[in-house]
C-alpha cells in the first residue's frame, strides 16, 4: 500500500515538471509570435 502512495507521488512529480515545461515552452512561443508581428511592424 505505501509502495502505491509513493508511485503516485512519482507521478505527480513528474506530471508538474512537465506541465512548468510546457508552460515555459508557451510562453517562449508567445514571445517569439510577439517579435515576428513587432518585425512585421517596423
């Protein structure tokens, strides 16, 4: 049974890191959308 518990913490460990890199993956492409239009702009 505590086996369990500690997989899930795994999991949700590894779930979290993955969702910080995804965020910082979005923005970064928000960034880069961002400088293509300022680009288009000048």
């Amino acid at each position: 049974m505590l086996q369990l518990a500690e997989d899930r913490e795994v999991v949700h460990r590894q779930s979290f890191s993955f969702q910080s890199v995804a965020g910082q993956l979005i923005i970064t492409g928000q960034l880069i959308i961002a400088g293509q239009n300022a680009a288009k702009l000048l």
